[in-house]
C-alpha cells in the first residue's frame, strides 16, 4: 500500500496530475494504489482515523474520464480547430501522439505542384521515423490514400479538400485520370519524405514502385500527352538512386508515343531540358536498348536547334550508355570545336595518329621526336571553342573519351588541349567541388578525375610523361584532394563471396580503392582482385556490362593486377554449397595460373570443368547453363 502523507499533495497530484474529480470527496482520502499518467488509480473515502482495507473504494478509470493532461490542454488553448481536427486524426487512425508532430512547419502558396518541397515537409512534420512509416505502410496494406492528411500538408489555400476528405477513398476500377495523377503525386511524395527523412528502405520503395507501374499502366492503356507527371517521376527516382527496369520501360513508352506517335506528319520536337532528364534518367537506370533513345539520336542527328549549353552531357550521357557512332560523333564535335567544318578537315583532324606513336623516345631519332612534338604542341593551340567550357565540363568530354578507348574517336591533340584549359581554369580545387551542392556530384567528379589520371599514367604512359609538368602537377592536387569519407555501401553479393573465401582461408580486404577504382575484394597475399558482378554493373535486360565497368576491368589489368570475375548469374543458379566452392576455387585457380585471363577470345568460358565435376550432384540444373559456354572439343588450337 502507498500512503499519502498530506492532503495537500494528494490534492495537486488528483487535481492536475491524473483525475478530475469532485472536490468534495477530498476531505478525508487515502491513496490505496495509483500511478500518473493515463492509467487506472484506487482511492478510498475514509476517514485518516479508520484506515482499513474494508473502506468503501471507489475505482476511476482515467482513460475513460472526461479530462485531458496538462500538455492536452495546452495544445487545446494553442492550436486551431484545424489542427486540433488532424490530432485527433492521427491519434485515431494511426496511434500517434501530438508530441511527435511538428506543427511550427512552413507552408506556401506554390509548394502544391513541387514533390520535393511536399516530401520534405512530411518529412518534418512528423518527428519520428516510426510515425511517418506507420502512415507510409497503411497506405500500402489498405491501398487507400488518407486524404484528409495529404490536404493538411499539401497546402491548399481554399482548403477545399479539407472539408470533404475527412472520409476514406472508396476503391474502384474505373478511376478517371486526375485521380490517377493524383495517387501518383502522392506516392513520389511518400518516396522523397523517405529520402529527406535519410531512410532506405529499399523494400518499401520497392512495393511503392509496383504501385507505380499498376497506375502507370492504366495510363498507357490510353492516350495520355501530360509528360510533366512522368518526369516528376524520373526526377525523384534520379535523386533516390532506385531502379526499376518494369517502371521505366512503362515511362519510357508513354514518352516515346508523346515524340513519336503524336508528331507522325512533323519533326519531333523536344525540349533541351527534357533531352537531358531523358538520358540522365536511361542512364541511372542501365538502359540503352529502348526505342526511345533511337529517338533522342535521330532528334540531335538530324536537328539544327541543339542548345549549346547541353551538348557535353548530351555526349556524356550517349557515351555512358554505350550508343555513339562516327556519324553522331561527328555531329556532336561540329557544335563544341571551330575550324572543323568540311569533311576533309574533319577526317583528317579524327583520323590522326595516336600520339604515343611518335612520342615516344628511341635513341636513333630523337630529334625527329623533338620536331614532331613541337609541331603537336601548335596544333593543339589551333583548337578552339563554341562553347563556353567549364571545368566540369572539360572532366565530363575527358572521361568520355576515355570510356570510349577507341583509336577511331580518341585524339590525343583534342585530350591535351582539354587537360591544359581545365587546369589553367583552376586555380584553386574547391571550385569544382564547391559548384556542386550534392555530396554525390561531388565524389563522381573526383572519381572521374582519378580515372582519367590513372588511364593516363597505366594505359598511355608515353603521352602522360610529355604533358607540361603544372598539368600533370595539377591533376596530382586533385587526385589527392580530400572530399571526405566516402561511405560504401555494403552488398550482400561481395559478403557472400567473401563469406566463401573465409572458408578457404583465403586472407583478403573488402571495398579497397586505387586509382578511382573500387576493388571489390583484393587478396592480401597475390595481386587477384575479385569483381562482384551484381546487376546494377549490366545493361537492363542484357548481359552486357556497362562500358564503365569495362574500362575499369581494362585499367585493373593495366596495373598489372589478375582479375577474378563472379557473375551474379552464374553464382545465384548454383544452390549446393559444395558448387558454390568449387566455383570460386576453380575461378581463383585460372585467374592466377591460365593465360585465360588475358584473351578475350575465350572469354566466357573460363570453368569448363566445374559441371563435369558435380554431374553428380542433383543441385546442378543442367550441364552448359553458363552463358558464352563453349565446349573444349569445339575449341580451335
């Protein structure tokens, strides 16, 4: 039993604290149990004289009483009926508390058609993560939109929504199209609200996005021309990082038939703009085999209205997605270099001789060397730009034609003049870095830069080592500017290969860096890099890897490291334990002790054994599952 030891605190802690209760019945109290707050409390009406357990109790329950506490009746002076109306809201579908609300939110006239200014307010107007998740996975177990929430936050100056959407959204198949668009505004918006709120949860995003493609699929199925909706949706998924091959052949379809179909009897016409977010987005997702970027060639081939402005991304962009010809590099170089305009100039000009050819030092003829490198250095003062050139975009035409590693469109004469320009326009290294307000603009810019001082060190050392000594000095100050720590995620394909490797007490590091270059897994004791090939490093729906990857596997070997490659579709397929070692010994094994490894004629190929060996094992599917598996009696000595 607890006694109260004076009235007058008994009185405080039933007056303020937990009960309101009649005050004639606090003459003579004794406390028999009793805690604060919204819980169940016993007291006696007895007299302080006779204070035995047969007293006549009474029970309250402060749950069902009519008063609130202290802080319930703050918010009841403070707030409006509005907002006192989505308290009770929350509180009643969800079970959240005002304590966990941010009202001190700021709304404006306009923020109703930016998703990512409406994300960001949901992301603090509820204070807790696990508040706005429970909202987040109604939605996605009810598929109802809670729009008595969505017009509290969206702002809405009439409040027209607010008076009516107090009930829920009843289901039905025929849903008109604003009501589509809408649900789709409202599912980006939960998306960014999970981005600002730094969760990622890419299973939640993942369900979001089937939501997606069965609204987006019912705007297929009918002739739609609002394109805005469907960049708002490219837009959010580029500043996410989520991919989603399903969506976006949706997206890019619905885009296609706005260009193509729409605009038989015309030229296509396209926005600059809308050209760029295009190949950002094809980009982010891996995908360069839609129809769509057929379109956006045939636009720039055949198209004299080319901004300037976007003409490097533009071939950035092409370049990444492994889809420029001679005829759409030509066409790109005419509107960035002058004084190459007739087509002899230009062969001639492309078709040059790569400069480690005769630039390199041999004892009989170093002054022909001598004369042939001043007679480059006054070519490469002759060139000169249309364009305004930056030095972020000197870095992307620099690495593009890196990735291309083609002696057909790289040129030595054009990659010494971009490397003098960026390094006379930088005095400082924090003005690339500073121009970029994402902290992910930032480390691809410094990676780019490593790449490309590395390409030039390992693969064309020759043309590196007669550069001018302030160009190879400033490409050093950025190669070891420090942006930071770079945070790596870690990946379930690398932990289960490197879980293997334990097993074979293989010593090893995960997630090493050289050169602007991510190892995967580096052994400790031999020069063998191990490539986790996941998903993300093919084109969509292909087996192709992305030129990127390919060129750093190219400068991997240059640096005269063996390579070990294990491909998610070939490892997911192998469910016996006993394969899945035998797999990677016998990878390990060819990677250090074939020559294999270096000839990408037999490429493919490189386990010929490892079926034959388990054709025992029930766990193996079939024998040649292995894509490019040629057999060894079909092989050419």
């Amino acid at each position: 039993m607890l006694y109260l030891y004076t009235k007058q605190i008994w009185t405080k802690w039933l007056n303020y604290e937990c009960l309101n209760y009649s005050k004639k019945y606090l003459k003579d109290v004794r406390l028999l149990y009793g805690f604060k707050g919204n819980h169940t409390c016993y007291f006696s009406i007895t007299d302080k004289s006779n204070m035995n357990d047969k007293s006549n109790n009474i029970y309250v329950n402060s749950k069902n009483n009519n008063c609130n506490n202290v802080e319930e009746n703050h918010y009841i002076k403070e707030y409006d009926d509005k907002t006192r109306s989505i308290i009770d809201h929350l509180k009643n579908k969800y079970d959240i508390t005002s304590n966990s609300l941010n009202f001190d939110i700021k709304k404006t006239k306009g923020e109703k058609e930016n998703v990512f200014d409406i994300g960001y307010t949901w992301s603090t107007f509820f204070k807790c993560e696990k508040s706005l998740y429970n909202v987040i996975s109604k939605y996605v177990s009810t598929d109802v939109m809670d729009n008595y929430l969505h017009s509290y936050l969206n702002y809405n100056e009439e409040d027209r929504y607010l008076k009516d959407c107090y009930k829920e959204d009843i289901l039905s198949d025929n849903i008109n199209i604003d009501n589509i668009e809408k649900r789709v505004n409202n599912i980006l918006i939960y998306i960014t609200s999970f981005y600002y709120k730094n969760i990622r949860d890419y299973n939640m995003i993942s369900i979001l996005s089937d939501k997606l493609i069965d609204l987006c699929k019912k705007i297929d199925s009918i002739n739609y021309k609002n394109s805005k909706l469907i960049f708002n949706i490219c837009n959010v998924y580029n500043k996410v990082m989520a991919l989603n091959d399903e969506l976006f052949f949706i997206l890019f379809n619905i885009l296609n038939k706005i260009y193509v179909q729409d605009n038989k009897n015309k030229s296509i016409v396209m926005k600059d703009k809308e050209v760029l977010l295009i190949l950002k987005t094809l980009y982010n997702q891996n995908y360069k085999n839609h129809i769509i970027v057929d379109t956006i060639i045939s636009y720039i081939k055949y198209g004299s209205n080319l901004n300037s402005d976007i003409i490097v991304d533009t071939f950035y962009y092409l370049t990444l997605l492994s889809r420029i010809d001679h005829e759409l590099f030509k066409k790109i170089h005419t509107y960035i270099y002058n004084n190459i305009s007739d087509d002899e100039k230009m062969n001639s000009f492309f078709s040059s001789l790569n400069k480690t050819k005769f630039v390199e030092l041999e004892k009989e003829n170093v002054s022909s060397t001598i004369d042939n490198y001043k007679m480059n250095t006054e070519i490469v003062q002759n060139i000169s730009f249309k364009i305004n050139i930056t030095p972020i975009k000197c870095i992307k035409l620099l690495y593009s034609y890196i990735v291309l590693d083609d002696e057909n469109f790289l040129n030595f004469y054009i990659i010494e003049k971009l490397l003098v320009t960026l390094c006379d326009s930088l005095k400082d290294n924090d003005i690339i870095f500073n121009d970029e307000k994402e902290c992910y603009n930032k480390k691809k810019i410094h990676e780019m830069i490593c790449i490309i001082r590395t390409y030039l060190r390992y693969k064309k050392p020759f043309f590196y080592n007669y550069l001018p000594k302030n160009v190879k000095r400033k490409l050093k100050e950025m190669y070891i500017y420090d942006i930071g720590e770079r945070k790596i995620k870690e990946k379930n394909f690398n932990e289960k290969v490197s879980y293997h490797l334990k097993k074979l007490r293989i010593p090893h590091i995960q997630n090493v860096i050289k050169g602007g270059i991510l190892f995967d897994i580096l052994e400790k004791d031999k020069k063998l890099v191990w490539l986790c090939l996941s998903y993300h490093h093919y084109y969509v729906r292909t087996i192709d890897l992305t030129v990127e990857k390919l060129l750093q596997i190219n400068l991997i070997k240059a640096m005269n490291y063996k390579i070990s490659k294990i491909h998610y579709y070939q490892f997911s397929r192998m469910k016996a334990k006993k394969t899945r070692f035998e797999y990677i010994r016998m990878c390990r094994y060819y990677s250090l002790r074939d020559r294999r490894n270096y000839d990408d004629e037999l490429e493919g190929w490189n386990l010929p054994y490892i079926n034959w060996y388990h054709k025992k094992n029930k766990n193996v599917h079939i024998s040649n599952y292995f894509y490019n598996y040629t057999p060894i009696s079909q092989i050419k000595g």
